[in-house]
C-alpha cells in the first residue's frame, strides 16, 4: 500500500541560491520515494474549512527533515 504527505523540498537554483516549496510526495510500501509533484501545493479549496484543513495538513511537513530535489527520483509527477 502506498502513501503521501507534504514535504518541504529544496531545490538548488542556477544563480546558487536555494528555493524551498512544499510538493505532495508518495511512497513505495517499502517507505522510500516513489514519485513526487513536480509543482508546489496549490492551497485552495470549495470553502474556508477546506482550505484550513489543508493548511493544518501541510503544516505537518515543517516537523520532518527537508528533501533535496537533487536526491528525489529522477521523473516527477
């Protein structure tokens, strides 16, 4: 079975300067990576307790360690 939270990924940009964005990340059964979004979140919803919830979820990513985007899988979603 397979899973998916958010998760703060960093990413090197060419002028060396670092960019964080939140992605939705998926994982294998094994809890290794499997794909990632390409794009960061979109927070939006059908109406204010939506967009909430969706807030608290994403907030939950700032309690784990960042991921590199140099060290994700090679083909985003």
């Amino acid at each position: 079975m397979t899973y998916w939270n958010h998760r703060v990924v960093k990413e090197s940009m060419s002028n060396g300067d670092d960019w964080y964005t939140v992605r939705e990340v998926f994982y294998n059964d094994n809890d290794t990576i499997h794909v990632y979004m390409k794009e960061a979140v979109d927070i939006s919803g059908e109406n204010i307790e939506d967009l909430r919830e969706y807030c608290e979820w994403i907030l939950k990513c700032f309690d784990k360690p960042v991921l590199n985007e140099e060290d994700l899988p090679e083909n985003p979603f």
